[in-house]
C-alpha cells in the first residue's frame, strides 16, 4: 500500500512538474510592412534561439505571423521578403505573455536609389559607405560600414528619407565577414558576356584499371563567391563551370592544428556517403601551420589595379578601392607598398611606400578613376619590374591583381600571361587574383593565370568578402609556407569496387607528375585549411562500372589488406626547389552516418550541391532536402555563420528553381 501510495504521489508529482513547465511558456507574433506601410504577405521569419533555429513561418494575407508555446528566453528574428533588406531583431519572450514585434522592412528600390545619390556626390572610398536603416524598435537592416577607417561619417550621421540615423564605429563582428542577399540589391544588370572553363566531371575508375589519382591541392574561393553572387542577383552560372573543390574549401574546418615542427597536419576520415548508402566518402584535410605575423619578414606588395573604363561600376572599381583599404589596414609599419594602374596605359600610381605612410597610400588609392581600354600585359609587366626591384629575401613578395578580367587591347593572349606569370613565380615573386564585377567578367583567364602564379584567387562582390578575404584571410594569402603541394592516393582493390574525385577537374595530375619536381603544383598558406572528397563503391558494391577487359599478357594481383588507401603527398618549402614526402595508410573501417565528424557531414553537404548545380551524372537519391538538412544539422563551429549563410544560398536556389523542400528539421 505504501509503495502504491509513493508511486501516486510520484506520478502527480511528476504531472504537476509538466504543467508547470508547459506554463512557462509564451508567444511572440506581429506584423510585417513594407516601407512604404502597406503589409508583406508570405515574408519569411526565422526564429533562432541559443544559435539554433528553432522555427520558420511565413506572413498571412494580412501580414501576420505568430510563434507559440515558446520557453523563457531571448529570440532572435530574422525576416526576408522579395526586393526588401533582410531584418533581424532580438526579442525576449516572457512566461504568460505575448510579445509584439513589428517590423517595416525597407525595399530594395529605394536603397539602389538612395546609394545613386550617395555616388553623386561620393565622398573619398575610405570613408564608410553606410546603409543602416532603423526603426523605433531597434531593428537593424542592410549592411554595417566598414571599420577600416572611421572617417568622420563615424562621428556624425547618415540622412535618408526616413531621417538621421547615428552611425557608431564598430569593430567587424564576424557576421561583417557575410555576405546576405541585399548586398547584391544595387548591382546593375548587365549584358552576359563572362567566360567561364567548360569542366567535365571526373568519373568512376577501377583500381584495377587506374590504381593512382593524382591532384594539385586548391585553397582558391572564387567560384563561391561567383555563384552566390549570380544566385542573389537573380541569375545562375553555366553547370559545366562549377568548381566543386573551391564551394568545400570556401569553409575551415577544425582539422588537428600540426605538430610543432610540422608545416601542416593530414586528416582523414572514411564514413558512410550520407545520400548513398551503398557509397562511401573519403574525406581528406590539411592544416596549415600559423604564421607569427609579428616575426615575418616584412612583405613586399604590389597592388595592379585595372582603372579601365570596363571597371566604372559600383561593384567595381569603387569596390576594389575598400578593399585595399581593408588590405592596407593589415600592414606593418616595414612592409613595403607600391600601386600600379593600367587602362591604355600602365603607370606607377604609387612608388614602393612603406607601411608607416598609409594615408599617402590611401589618398592615391581614392583618387583612382576608371577610363579608357585595357592593357593588361603593360601592367602586369610594371607590376612584377616594381616587385623584383624591390624584392624581400624570405619576406612574401607578391603582385596583387585587381579585375574584371576584361583584357582587351594588347597582350591578351592568355598563354603570353601564363607564361609571363609562371616565370615570375620561379623568382619568388607569386600572384594573387582578386575579381570584380559580373556581366563581362573572365574566370577561366583569371583562375589560370592564378594556377601558374602560384598564388590564390579569390572574387569579391561586397565589403564583407573583402573583409573575409583581406582581413581574416590576410594571413593565409600572403604567407606561403608550402608550395607546390600534390597529393597521390593509391586504392586497394580489394576493398575498392570504384572511386572518382569529386571537383579538382582542373587540377588533375597524370601519375609521373607526382614525383616531377618541375611540375607545378597549389600552394598552402598560414592556417590555411584545404578538403578534398572522393566518393568510393566498396568492393561488395551491387553497382556496375565499365570496365577493360581482361589484359593478356598480365595478371590483376588482388592483395587482401584491411586498408582501403594510402594517402601519399609531396611539398615543397616556400625556398626550396626539393619536394619532402609523406605518406599515411586509411583503414577499410567505414564510419557510420551518426559517427562522422561535422566537418564530414557539412564538406558533403557542399560538395552535393555542387553536383547538382553542376547538373553531375553522380546526383542518384541526392536532393535539395537531403543537403539543406545534412548543412543545417552540422553547422555550429567557429565557422558558423559562413555555414548558415550557405542553407540560406540552398535556401534561394530552391526558391529560384521552384523546388519546395522541408525546412523544419528542429521540430
């Protein structure tokens, strides 16, 4: 009797705690208008709490939405809506009792033609270009200026039609290092006239057939930045120029920093392939070591700017000018600075100038003007003459060029650059590409200059990639400390049916190349992280492949091993002509999808859409939901808001292509 009694009160007790947990609950709802006061209907709100989204709904006809049984705490909400600034606002919900908030978000149109009105009359480029937007409840739209230069917009106001708005300096929060769809809301529309490779897919290889896969490492973003811009701005890139190994390495991730003495370190992870369960995924990832910036030699840049007529955009040349403004912030009182520009004719805008001189710097940098036709090899040419004479023994000694690409007059054959470019980088003088502009501009030309350069190529559409790229980055891009990197992985045919590469379709190398210490190879940087994934059919696979056939004059040995691969990779150091081998063996033991790391679950996310913009033959059981989910789910690193920014990019091509996906996995 008495346990029945215990069990009882046990039971109320336990009742009693429910109800009041579930009375510590309350709402939060309002109202969405457009600036203009008339209500947005089926805008999109996403709740967020402690960094997780918790849910998502869309605005009625009236322009309502509402968020119940919500625990005690503070929210965070993010509102998108069609040609409207995305807004966010941080609301505190309380138990028994609904908050309001209401929200107006600013379209796009008025932005665009309050930004015309600020280039009429623009003040220097070093000063913040603001957009901050506010109303009475404190929600923030559009972008945060940039900290590089305060300026004294900082200490005054900015006026819109809505009235004075104080703009506070700030230090960049790592959410200044995204981009987000408004920042693309101004850009013109242009007549399409950009160049692009035409890539075809690597495929599946037997190991029988082809034991070895050899590849130069990549660590350049470009194509990722090109194609949210084209995707933000209402447009889409050709399938066949999508570079998959530059979408995964636009992320870090947490690799095992190396050991002392060690340049990177190597990591590698066999898990189940997450939208085919018969496949599997090798991941592979280097870590580059960390460069004391305080005990480098001093460096020795050389900014190639294009002022050509081309470049007389807003996402251009005054885009190209902050950027330099947030790369000169980063440099030492002892490193050297010299400006070249080129348009009919090249020209020293500013001689080799050291750190300590930053705003003489800065105002040769504001008074660049676009006009006239490109000649981009007279450039080029004076850029590398002004480096090497003013070369840094074992400092970084780089040209850094600033384009759309658009060579017109002059040297424009892009053998005649590449070869230009490649003899330089044998003198320690190394290249690094930053594009501009869309509508005319030439990837293919810039990414190969880039490969032969032996440096990076990065494209930037806002302020917050040149803060990503220039400021966070800024390590990684100038401080090479292993070039020519390669990697060689030989499968065991025993534990391997097939295998293909997925993306470096460009940075294939043949067999022989990988021990040929003349050929040219990627280069790592300071921290630098770089992924690569290979998708593998097991040897018990039901798949079929093409295969040769039986050869008859040799014998296929099939050696029993529990190891699936040996990793082989040779480097160089950044003052050595001599290539260092290592070599690491990966175990058959395949991890399942709930062991794998979430640098493995995110890299395949990436890599998967990557497939299906690049339209691959490789896409069975992979869609658009599986992705956004396999992203959402494993997003919360150091990297977090960049990996958000990536389901939001899924978010806009489902949109773009009218798929309808789930969206609420936190349900």
């Amino acid at each position: 009797m008495r346990k029945t009694l215990f069990v009882l009160v046990v039971i109320v007790g336990l009742i009693t705690t429910v109800v009041a947990q579930k009375e510590k609950t309350g709402s939060l709802g309002g109202i969405v208008r457009s600036s203009e006061r008339s209500v947005i209907e089926k805008a999109r709100i996403t709740l967020t709490h402690s960094n997780q989204n918790v849910e998502t709904q869309y605005t009625d006809a009236k322009g309502k939405y509402r968020f119940n049984g919500l625990p005690e705490g503070f929210y965070e909400l993010s509102f998108e809506a069609d040609d409207h600034l995305v807004g966010k606002k941080r609301v505190r919900v309380k138990a028994d009792h609904h908050s309001i908030c209401n929200v107006v978000l600013t379209s796009t149109a008025t932005v665009a033609s309050r930004e015309s009105e600020q280039l009429s009359t623009q003040a220097p480029s070093h000063l913040p270009q603001t957009t901050i937007l506010s109303d009475a409840g404190g929600a923030t739209y559009g972008r945060r200026p940039p900290s590089h230069h305060p300026g004294p917009g900082a200490a005054g106001s900015a006026t819109g039609s809505s009235g004075s708005v104080r703009v506070r300096e700030h230090t960049p929060a790592f959410r200044d290092f995204v981009s987000r769809p408004e920042d693309y809301a101004h850009y013109p529309q242009q007549h399409e006239t950009s160049e692009y490779s035409n890539l075809q897919e690597n495929i599946f290889h037997s190991p029988l057939d082809k034991a070895l896969s050899t590849f130069s490492i990549d660590v350049d973003t470009a194509y990722y930045a090109q194609m949210r811009n084209a995707l933000f701005s209402g447009r889409m890139l050709p399938p066949n120029s999508v570079r998959i190994e530059e979408m995964i390495n636009y992320f870090s991730y947490d690799y095992p920093a190396p050991k002392s003495g060690e340049v990177f370190s190597v990591y590698t992870e066999l898990g189940e392939n997450p939208w085919n369960k018969e496949r599997q995924l090798l991941h592979i990832g280097l870590r580059g070591k960390d460069v004391d910036l305080s005990k480098a030699p001093p460096s020795n840049l050389v900014f190639l700017v294009d002022v050509s007529g081309s470049m007389n955009q807003a996402n251009k040349l005054p885009l190209v000018k902050q950027s330099l403004n947030i790369l000169l912030d980063q440099m030492r009182p002892d490193d050297k600075i010299a400006v070249v520009v080129y348009a009919g004719s090249s020209g020293l805008a500013v001689p080799p100038t050291n750190g300590r001189n930053k705003e003489q710097i800065r105002a040769a940098i504001d008074r660049l003007q676009a006009g006239g036709s490109t000649a981009g090899a007279a450039g080029i040419q004076l850029a590398y003459k002004t480096a090497v004479e003013n070369y840094v023994k074992g400092g970084s000694n780089r040209v850094i060029l600033c384009t759309d690409g658009d060579f017109n007059v002059g040297t424009s054959n892009t053998a005649e650059l590449v070869s230009m470019v490649e003899t330089q980088a044998k003198k320690d003088v190394y290249l690094t590409v930053l594009g501009f502009g869309m509508g005319n501009f030439k990837d293919s030309r810039m990414e190969e200059i880039t490969n032969k350069g032996n440096g990076n190529y990065a494209y930037i559409d806002t302020i917050a990639e040149a803060r990503k790229v220039l400021s966070e980055e800024m390590a990684g891009t100038l401080f090479t400390i292993a070039k020519d990197v390669k990697i060689q992985v030989e499968f065991n045919p025993s534990k391997v049916k097939a295998y293909r590469l997925i993306g470096y379709v460009n940075r294939n190398l043949r067999a022989e190349d990988f021990k040929d210490d003349a050929k040219d190879a990627g280069e790592l940087g300071s921290g630098h992280t770089v992924t690569a994934i290979y998708e593998i059919m097991p040897v018990h696979s039901k798949e079929d492949i093409a295969e040769l056939d039986d050869l008859k004059y040799q014998k296929k040995n099939i050696k029993e091993s529990p190891e699936l691969a040996t990793v082989k990779l040779r480097y160089k150091m950044p003052d050595s002509d001599t290539s260092i081998p290592r070599e690491f063996v990966v175990a058959a033991k395949a991890r399942t999808a709930k062991e794998c790391s979430s640098n493995f679950m995110f890299a395949a996310a990436v890599a998967g859409f990557g497939m299906l913009l690049s339209e691959s033959d490789f896409t069975e059981n992979l869609d658009l939901e599986k992705i956004r989910k396999l992203a959402a789910t494993h997003m919360e690193t150091k990297d977090a808001e960049r990996r958000r920014e990536f389901v939001s990019i899924v978010d806009k091509y489902a949109r773009t292509k009218g798929i309808g996906i789930n969206k609420n996995y936190w349900d």
